[in-house]
C-alpha cells in the first residue's frame, strides 16, 4: 500500500495522518462487519408465526419461513442474459373460521436465487397458490409445495416497488389494495459480507497503528 522508501522521505506529519486516516477507515470497516455478524446471527422471526404483525417488520431483520404460497413473479435479474434471481410476491393469508373463509391482508417480496435451485418449485407454489385460490369445491390444498427461505428484510427501492405494484395490479388488486396490503421489503438470502469486512477493518487497524508509531519516531 504504502513504499518503504516513499514513507521514510515524506514528513512526520504525513506519515501520522496516513496511520489516522486508515485507522478511521478500520474502526468504519470493524463496525459495519461486526453489526452485519451480529445481524445475520440473531435469532430468526417467524414469519410463519400467525401472531406476527407484518406492519412491525423493519430493513435488516433476520426472518425465516416456509413458503406455500406465491401471488407471482413481479422482477427479475440477469447476468450475461441469465436469470441468476427471481422476486415473487408472498401474502399473508388469514383464515375467518366463523365464515370459512381466506382473506390476504399483506405481501412482501421475496427473492429466489437461481443457485438455490428453486425456480421451478417456486413456479409450481404460484401455480398451486392460483388453482387454490380458483378453486369453489375445497379440493385443492395450498401448502402442498413449499419452499424454505432464511434471509434478512431490504427495502423495496423505487423501481422495485413500481413492479411489484404493477403485478398485483395485473393479479387484480385495486390501488386501495396496493396501498393497504404492500410491506415495502423483500427477504433476501442470508449471505453475509461481515467476516470480510471485519477482517479488513481489523487489518487496517493494525496498519494505521503501525503507520503513527513509526511517523512519531521519525526524527523531524
């Protein structure tokens, strides 16, 4: 990073606020590594959990569930002309017993990558959720695919929230839906950069230290 020779001819001064600057720069990478363990670490809400107010849900909870239902697809991405994710919509379906009836009062996005290998499961849970939801004569059970995600909620950034109001639109849902029953997060993968970024802060760390004792014990 920095030459032997370049450091033994620059002044005191800038060699000690070389080792400050990178010392800041650790303590910034130490903290957004620790907190993004910590995070990834925490125990899991259960989104499966009937009790759970979606409305409560906030950016960078650790969350987990069994998908059995999918309204549908609202993006995708793509590298090179390959899909490499797919984001689904995923309700929150409530059971009346007193009238026998399922209502959806919320939907969060939900994003599946193609290295899970659950595109065409996900596929058939958007089917079946479909043939469910058609269906007059109580034959057609909606839990009989699932999926199994354990992620961390994100916010839904502008275009992503146009699209995923867009497919419920097309599902047929009104914009009075849209405003009451959208949650402005999708659940991404679990995959964490913290131990990366929690070594490099601690690296610098070591290096700035390094830096100010040899720029205090330069002469001047």
């Amino acid at each position: 990073m920095f030459g032997f020779f370049t450091l033994k001819s620059e002044p005191r001064a800038v060699t000690i606020s070389k080792g400050v600057v990178i010392i800041i720069l650790g303590i910034v990478m130490a903290v957004l590594g620790g907190r993004d363990i910590i995070r990834i670490n925490a125990k899991p809400i259960d989104l499966n959990d009937t009790h759970m107010d979606w409305n409560q849900l906030k950016s960078g909870q650790h969350v987990e569930m069994d998908i059995d239902v999918l309204i549908g697809q609202y993006m995708y991405t793509t590298d090179n002309g390959a899909e490499i994710s797919r984001d689904y919509l995923m309700p929150h379906i409530n059971y009346d017993s007193h009238n026998d009836i399922y209502t959806i009062d919320r939907v969060i996005g939900v994003k599946i990558n193609r290295s899970s290998g659950d595109f065409d499961t996900a596929d058939a849970i958007v089917n079946n959720t479909r043939n469910w939801w058609n269906d007059r004569t109580g034959a057609v059970n909606f839990n009989t695919v699932t999926i199994h995600v354990d992620g961390y909620l994100q916010k839904l950034d502008d275009n992503q929230m146009k699209y995923a109001r867009e497919a419920m639109t097309n599902a047929g849902f009104t914009p009075h839906d849209l405003a009451a029953m959208i949650v402005p997060y999708y659940i991404c993968d679990n995959s964490s950069a913290g131990p990366v970024l929690l070594g490099i802060g601690i690296s610098c760390l070591f290096l700035g230290a390094g830096l100010g004792i040899y720029g205090f014990k330069k002469e001047q």
